[in-house]
C-alpha cells in the first residue's frame, strides 16, 4: 500500500513541484494540498495522511503553529521545508522541538547538487517517515531563557509520533562497566536534533569528559543549533572551530558542511575543521570524526550513534572498537530512522542498543559520576 502524503505550502509552483516528485516514486502517493497551517490542521485530521510535507512561512497560519496543532490533534510524522539561512535554521528548530520529525532545504539545489539525486533524497525521507506505524508519547522539551531555568523550563505536555510496528524491548538499567574514558563522541542525523537535546540537557555541568557532537546539517544551521544548545544544556556548547583544545563538560558541534577531526594537542586533543572533498556524502561525516578520534584516544572513547538515515559512523566505530573503544547504539524502539544505529548494531560492532529516555543516564553512569 502507498504511503499518503500531504503536501503543504501557500505557493502553487512549490505544491505542484513536490507532488509531481512524491507521484514519481509508485510507493507514495499525494492524497491532498492545503496552501497554509489552518488548511494542514484540517486535511489532516479529515485525511489521516502518513506523512506531512510543510512549509513554515505561510499566511494565516505559519507551519510551526501547524506542527504543533497537528502534533495535539492527529499526530502524524511532518518533514519540514525550510531556507538555509540564521532566520531558516531558528525557524526549523522551532519546528522540530514542536514535533516536526525531519526537514530539508526548500530548494532544491541545496539538497543534492544533482537533481535526481536531491529528489531521491525526498522520496527516501517521506517513505522513511512514512514507515512509523504506531504511537507513542514523547515529552516536549521547552526553551528556558537561561541556564538557571533549566528545570522550571522542562514542559510535561505528552504528544505522540508514529513509530516502528515492533514490541518495544523491555527497559533496563545499563550497569557501568567500570572502564576509564577521556571523551564522548555522539553521531546522528534523521531526528538527532531533538535526540541530542534529549540527552544532553540531563548532563552535569561537571561532565568529567569533553563531548564530540556529529549531526548531520547545512552549514546555516549549526550555529544556531549549538546556541540553542547551549542556552538549554548544564554543559557549555559551542560550534567547534580549528584549534579548539577540548576540556571536560564542552560539547563541540561539527559545523555543517565540513569536517571535523581530532588531532593531537594538550590533555584531550584538538579539532582541526577541514572543508573535505566534494565527493563526500556527508558534511560534517560521523565515520571522518569518529576515525581520527581512534587515533589519538583509542580505547579511551564512548561513542554513541544515535537515529538516522543510511550508515555513516559505522566504518569510523570499527575503527574505534579496534582501538578499544566502546560502542552504543540506540535501540529503534526509540528512532525515528533506524538506519545508523542499526549498521553499527548489525555489524556487531555496539555493545548496547539503549532507549532515548535511557540514554542519558546510561551515559552519566558508565562515564563515572553517576
């Protein structure tokens, strides 16, 4: 059975152009449009589509007032459409925290510079959104003003998202092993916005190790997704620029569209950001951070790799576990794309597969302060 999609935008050129892409692909099929938010509310919960496309600027009712009605109303996985630029990249964030699971750039040249290749992309993320299935409820994560507000800013509002049609695996406490680590590296890319911020929000701000961060993202956006970050995390995090020297309880962004490796340099190391070559498939890599990391910390390193799309980070975590590194993944109970924590599963390279409510816990524990 096709996956049904509803496309909204207000203009009439962009309606037409992502319907024409998504009838393309047999397995999708556009059961309607709307041309603003009010619209969408409406057609979603007269149509139950699979998924949402939608635009944020529209008239009478923008798309992050959208989400967040339809996230209450007919919870339904929404890829949004956003502009790369600092205004783009808060406006989709804002999205995301309101339930949107996905986004890509609104042309269509900044997604792939070949277009086949960028309609690819869209067609493998509405069919990869469009393949949860069942509910189950989140807990919303506000934004306090200042770090001091954390705990006054954390929302209790349940919403639901569909997820994978699997039992879910029963929870358990992940004992810590005892071992000694000098840095945290995290991977991700489909739903890892939110994920991270899941996660990191729950550290101390006297982490013991410095945290590398890898999610992939235009160039536009990162700055603003470490600023956010870091106005919400107990942690400092910044966007890593060359010549960071790492320090315990920081968190380093890798900034979209290049590279970020380690290198040797004081007690931790030091990142050095490369532009890459144009032939890379992705900007920052996972596998790239995650290789020059086992050179210089080896065994040394828990690295986690977190929901996303395809397999990037799984040659650079064989790496890593040669070395002597430990491996998680997520379990896909709680991805919204199972795709590189299940390479990194598959190739028997994790040695935990650990729920999103249980991460971060499991990471403070097995770190050695908790």
């Amino acid at each position: 059975m096709a996956i049904k999609v509803l496309v909204v935008d207000d203009s009439s050129f962009f309606r037409r152009r992502v319907s024409e892409i998504v009838t393309k692909d047999a397995d999708l099929e556009v059961i309607g449009t709307a041309v603003n938010g009010a619209d969408a509310v409406k057609l979603a919960a007269e149509l139950k589509p699979d998924v949402i496309t939608m635009d944020i600027e529209m008239p009478v009712m923008d798309g992050i007032t959208a989400v967040r009605e339809i996230m209450a109303k007919t919870p339904t996985p929404i890829l949004m459409f956003s502009s790369l630029t600092h205004d783009g990249a808060k406006a989709t964030l804002d999205a995301l925290e309101a339930g949107a699971l996905d986004f890509l750039p609104k042309r269509f040249e900044d997604i792939a510079t070949n277009k086949d290749d960028a309609i690819l992309l869209l067609q493998q993320r509405i069919k990869a959104l469009g393949r949860r299935r069942i509910y189950r409820p989140i807990v919303r994560l506000s934004t306090p003003h200042t770090k001091a507000q954390l705990t006054s800013g954390l929302s209790t509002s349940v919403r639901s998202v569909r997820e994978p049609a699997i039992s879910p695996r029963a929870s358990s406490r992940v004992r810590a092993s005892g071992k000694k680590y000098k840095l945290l590296l995290i991977g991700t890319s489909t739903g890892g916005p939110v994920a991270l911020q899941k996660i990191l929000i729950k550290l101390p701000a006297n982490y013991p190790h410095p945290i590398l961060l890898i999610q992939h993202m235009p160039a536009a956006f990162t700055p603003a997704f470490a600023s956010r970050l870091n106005g919400l995390c107990q942690i400092e995090v910044k966007e890593a620029q060359s010549g960071d020297q790492l320090r315990p309880g920081m968190a380093y962004l890798a900034p979209g569209g290049m590279q970020m490796m380690l290198e040797r340099g004081g007690a931790y190391g030091r990142i050095k950001v490369l532009a890459g070559t144009a032939d890379m498939n992705y900007k920052p890599s996972v596998d790239i951070t995650f290789a020059s990391a086992s050179k210089i910390a080896g065994g040394e390193i828990l690295a986690v790799v977190l929901t996303g799309m395809g397999a990037d980070g799984r040659e650079g975590a064989r790496m890593l576990k040669s070395a002597g590194a430990t491996i998680w993944a997520q379990d896909e109970a709680s991805c919204v794309v199972y795709g590189m924590p299940q390479a990194v599963t598959a190739a028997g390279l994790s040695t935990q597969s650990i729920g999103l409510e249980e991460m971060a816990d499991s990471i403070i524990r097995e770190s050695g302060n908790g």
